[in-house]
C-alpha cells in the first residue's frame, strides 16, 4: 500500500499538467486564429480545475497506475481532460486553421516532455539528497505521460487531434468523408485499447521518442 500511495504521488503532478495544458493550449490557439468559444466559456487559463475530468483526469489515471503497481508492470498511462470548446466555423481560416489549433494539444505535450527532460538530467546529476531519487521519478513520470499523450492524440483518428490535422491537410472532398468518422473515433479507440493493438503501436513510438529525449539532454 505504501508502494501504491508513492507511485500516485509520483505521477500526480505530471499526469495533471499534461492533461489540463494539453487542453488549454488548444483555447489559446483558438483564439489567435480567432475563435473565442473557449475564452468566453473560462476554459483560456492554466487553472487545473477548469479543466479537470473526474473520470479521466483523475479515476482512469489512478486506476492504471494502481493496477500496474500492483501487478508489478509498466503503466502505458493515459487519460483526458474535458474537451476545450473550439467553434472552427470561427477560424478566420477555418480548414487551414485547424491544423495548428489541433498541433498545439500534442505541442505542449512536447514542450513539457522536453521540460521534465532537463528536470530529469538535473535530478541525477545533483548530489545524493533526499529529493533527488523522487525529483528523478516524477521527471521520468512526466516524459512519460507526455509522451503517450501527444503519441496519442497524433494518431490519425478523428476527433483525436491526428485527425483534425489529417481533415485539415486533405482535399476537400476526402477530408468531409474522412471527418465523418468522428463519431465513431472513440469507440475504434477502445477496440484498439482493449485488443491491445494500441499498446502495440504507442510502445515502439514512445520507446523512440523517450530515446530522442535522452539524446537531446545528454544521456
């Protein structure tokens, strides 16, 4: 039990910053190619609580972490945080526009992987203290979930942001067809979870990716 109330203390942090600001990177961008749905529904803030999901910012994650605490694995950790509001009718270009709207989710994932990066290097490489080794696991949590999320929502599924991406750069008439799969995004996303194909694709990736970032800080 000790181990599990660690482990959750651990990722805490780093799970809800890479959910909330994922989210809140999308209102920003909104607003500079000129939608204004989310500021005026309060979601433009760097306030976690504006945008927590009870379920899948805060039970979904726990729950993979406890049970992989328990069993002894490796958690492929994900979650999500209410959606941002985002009217692309109200883009001054709204196909074109959509593309980077959609980036900045997975953007500020890679910004705070690279973040957490150089918290990491700095952990051990610091003198052997009492905050190092926990300072070093939730780095390590950080580049992680930071990295399963913005793997995940570039996958070209709509209306994960891969997809919007994949709308915004496809001619008009695929894309329109292309987009007509969102409602059925989430549920193709749970068959690939639970048949363990998304496991299968998101391991290999951020595997390199978790590489790229050892590279770039050095180790």
């Amino acid at each position: 039990m000790q181990e599990l109330i660690s482990t959750l203390t651990i990722w805490a942090l780093p799970v809800l910053f890479a959910i909330t600001l994922h989210e809140a990177a999308h209102g920003y961008a909104a607003r500079h190619f000129g939608d204004s749905t989310a500021e005026r529904a309060g979601r433009i803030s760097l306030n976690p609580l504006r945008h927590i999901d009870p379920m899948g910012t805060v039970v979904v994650p726990a729950l993979i972490v406890a049970v992989s605490t328990l069993s002894g694995g490796s958690p492929m950790l994900f979650g999500w945080a209410k959606p941002v509001p985002v009217d692309f009718g109200r883009l001054r270009h709204p196909k074109a526009d959509m593309l980077w709207v959609a980036a900045a989710g997975p953007f500020a994932n890679l910004v705070m992987a690279l973040c957490w990066a150089m918290l990491f290097r700095f952990a051990i490489m610091s003198p052997e203290n009492v905050y190092a080794l926990p300072l070093a696991k939730m780095a390590d949590a950080g580049m992680q979930i930071n990295a399963v999320l913005m793997l995940l929502n570039l996958l070209p599924i709509p209306p994960l942001d891969g997809g919007r991406i994949a709308v915004s750069l496809l001619p008009a008439g695929p894309a329109y067809t292309f987009s007509r799969l969102e409602p059925y995004g989430f549920p193709i996303l749970l068959v690939l979870l639970f048949t363990g194909i998304l496991g299968d694709i998101l391991g290999p990736l951020v595997a390199i990716f978790r590489f790229a970032l050892a590279t770039v800080i050095g180790l």
